[in-house]
C-alpha cells in the first residue's frame, strides 16, 4: 500500500482554546510603543508595521482624539484603560480621558478632555472576548478606527470614530490592551 502523509488530528477543545484566546488578525503590528498603550489588533495597512494607537490630533495635548501609527517613543499615544472607572485615560496628559465629545461627528467625534468618572460620554465596556470597547450608555456602539488610512509625515493616521459593533469589520473594532510593568 503507498504511503499517504499523515493527517494532523487537533483535538476539538484545543482548537476551540486557540480561536478564543484571541482575535483573528490578518496582520499583527509589530508594535514598539512602550506600555501602557491601547492598539489595534489588526496591523491593516500600516506601511511600517508599527499598528494602530489612540493619538491626540497633531502634535503634542490636542482636545481632539484620532488612530495613528503606534510612535516607537511613546507619548501622545500611549493611553491605558481604568476598569474601575470604565475609562481610556491618557498617560501623556494626566487628567484626561477620551470622552465622546462630538457623537454628530463622522470624522472627530473623540476629545480629550478633564476625566470625569461619572460623564456617560467618558464610560467605555471592555469586552475582553471581542476586544471590543462599547459604549456603556449604548452597548451596541463600539470604538472604532475608520476605514481609511491616510498619510501623517512619516507615520499614517485614520479617524477614531464610534461605529455599530455588529455592522463593522472586527479589523477596525478589536483592541489590545497592554499594561504598564
């Protein structure tokens, strides 16, 4: 009888472990942004690998907020959650924290302004098997980063926009969270 190769046989649980341990990325960031920082999962088209960060619009303290290439120094976009207080807080700029500020926005709906722990607009689920972050007033509303990437100098940057979490690619909405040591 010829020989055939052999099938590689999976149990059932551990293929059901490795798809629920994380979420599916077509490309992961090779990120170099120093912890605290809040990135995409998915690297999409960020033409240095670097991912996709939370970043204050322009340079340094802005009250608006938007996705950008993760900066390899850190700073403006390095943003870490509070669980307790549901909020995305930023670490360049103690005190502040994303807050949905212009929900009639399409393009800037996201300020970063005085945290606040009892504002609506600042409160944000972590979903930690979607990687999603809802909206705590609106459950079906998600953080998302817009579909386009466009060019920032040497980076590249998108809109931070809040989108139907069950109308959206998961690309735009899943979140990594990684803390600080």
């Amino acid at each position: 009888m010829p020989s055939s190769p052999k099938a590689l046989i999976v149990p059932m649980g551990l293929l059901a472990f490795a798809f629920a341990c994380g979420p599916a990325l077509a490309d992961a960031p090779t990120l170099k942004t120093p912890a605290p920082v809040i990135y995409l999962a998915d690297n999409l088209d960020e033409k240095d690998g670097l991912g996709w960060c939370i970043d204050t619009l322009g340079r340094g303290f802005s009250e608006q907020l938007q996705v950008h290439s993760c900066k390899p120094q850190g700073g403006d976009v390095q943003f870490r959650y509070d669980a307790d207080t549901l909020q995305i807080v930023s670490v360049a700029f103690p005190g502040k924290c994303a807050t949905l500020s212009d929900p009639a926005s399409e393009t800037v709906p996201f300020g970063l302004l005085d945290c606040a722990s009892n504002t609506a607009a600042q409160r944000f689920v972590r979903d930690p098997e979607t990687f999603q972050f809802r909206l705590e007033s609106d459950e079906a509303l998600c953080l998302a980063a817009g579909r386009n990437g466009r060019s920032a100098g040497p980076f590249m940057s998108r809109d931070l926009i809040l989108a139907p979490c069950a109308q959206t690619d998961n690309a735009l909405l899943q979140w990594i969270v990684k803390e600080g040591t």
